[in-house]
C-alpha cells in the first residue's frame, strides 16, 4: 500500500498561497482594502513613511511566505511521491523527506492510529502510532514525525486515506511478517520410535501320569 497526500488539500493549500501573495500586493502597492500610509495632499507625511516602510516589510514577508506555499504545493501535484509505504519488510517513511527511511518490522511492536493535539497550535490532528519492542532503539532523523516514549507519531492530517484504513493494513502486514518469521525459526520436536517385539509366550508342558501299572 502507498499513501499519497490528498490532492484537494494540496490544491487548498496552493489557494491560500495565492490569498497570501494577493494580500502581499494589497499590502505593499495597492491598498485596496488595507489602509494606505498617511499622506498630506500626496505627499507622504513623518508617520506615512513609518507606515509604508512598514507595508513594505510586512507585504515582502507575505509574498515570500504565499510563493513558497503554493511553489509546494504545485510540486507535491506534479511529483505526488508516497508519504508512505508499506512494505514486506517494513514502513518506508517519507513524510518530510525526498528519501524514505525504511523501519524494519522486527523492531515493531504493534501499530495503530489515534487523534492527537497539536503542541503547537492546539489543533487536533490525526497520528499514526508505531510502537517499537522494548529492546530495540527508536531511529532517529525521520522528519515530519514526533518520537515519544517507544512509539512513532507520523502527522496523517493530509493523507488521502483514512489513518484507521492504513493502521489496519500496516498491522496485518505486521502480523504476516511475525507468522513467516515464527515458522522460519520454528524447529520440530525429536521423535524417538520405541519398538517392543512381544514374544510368543509359550505353552506349559502337560505330563502325561497315564494308568496304573
């Protein structure tokens, strides 16, 4: 299975972009809806220069900020690389990152999915959970995932499919992978065969006394 970022919220992201670049221009140059520096029959007053080295910072900021967001949001439309794979081997993470860096099944414990609150902005966003075994260590370097006590938390607020719908798939490839192992390692008990040859028991012997002589 490859997980895919939903291309509507790509394409939503992309808009708020333009809304930015948009603002940046009413900002800077237009004022159409902003308020324009303070002026005196044209001409640019003490405080209207203050104001309008002001817009100009803050329109340069908007601008910048609205092109990187749409330039990727455009890229993740044309490129629309995996975030997420899973594997026979294991999750291929790449959340972040161009690279996808591989966690191997072995070290997994269990994985599932839940409803998280953001730290930073106090959102609620949905999380896949990767739960690592007790004597493995959790990698580290997986950009766009939180690490906390003994558990992955991958970012799944955009993904095309349901987090639940990847958590069931990611532990059933998990569970399959435990199976194929445990009958790898799997060794038979010995058997020894015990063979008892019963002899014939053999008949006592009758003596014939005959008559008296």
């Amino acid at each position: 299975m490859r997980v895919y970022r939903s291309p509507l919220k790509m394409f939503l992201f992309g808009a708020v972009g333009v809304i930015l670049v948009a603002g940046a221009l009413d900002v800077g140059i237009g004022h159409w809806l902003a308020t324009p520096p303070e002026a005196n029959d044209g001409v640019l007053t003490t405080r209207g220069h203050a104001q309008q080295r002001g817009d100009s910072l803050w329109g340069g900021t908007m601008a910048a900020a609205g092109v990187l967001v749409f330039g990727a949001s455009v890229a993740g439309l044309i490129r629309r690389r995996p975030v997420l794979r899973i594997a026979e081997e294991g999750l291929e993470v790449a959340v972040g990152g161009d690279s996808p860096s591989c966690v191997p099944w072995r070290d997994v414990a269990s994985v599932s999915s839940s409803v998280l609150r953001d730290p930073y902005d106090g959102s609620s966003r949905e999380h896949l959970i990767v739960e690592f075994r007790s004597d493995v260590s959790i990698p580290l370097g997986l950009a766009g995932t939180t690490i906390g006590r003994r558990a992955l938390y991958i970012d799944a607020h955009d993904w095309a499919i349901q987090v639940t719908d990847v958590a069931l798939a990611a532990q059933g490839a998990h569970d399959h992978f435990t199976r194929i192992q445990a009958m790898r390692t799997y060794q038979p008990p010995s058997m020894v065969w015990e063979t008892t040859v019963r002899q014939p028991v053999p008949k006592p012997e009758t003596v014939d006394g005959g008559g008296d002589p």
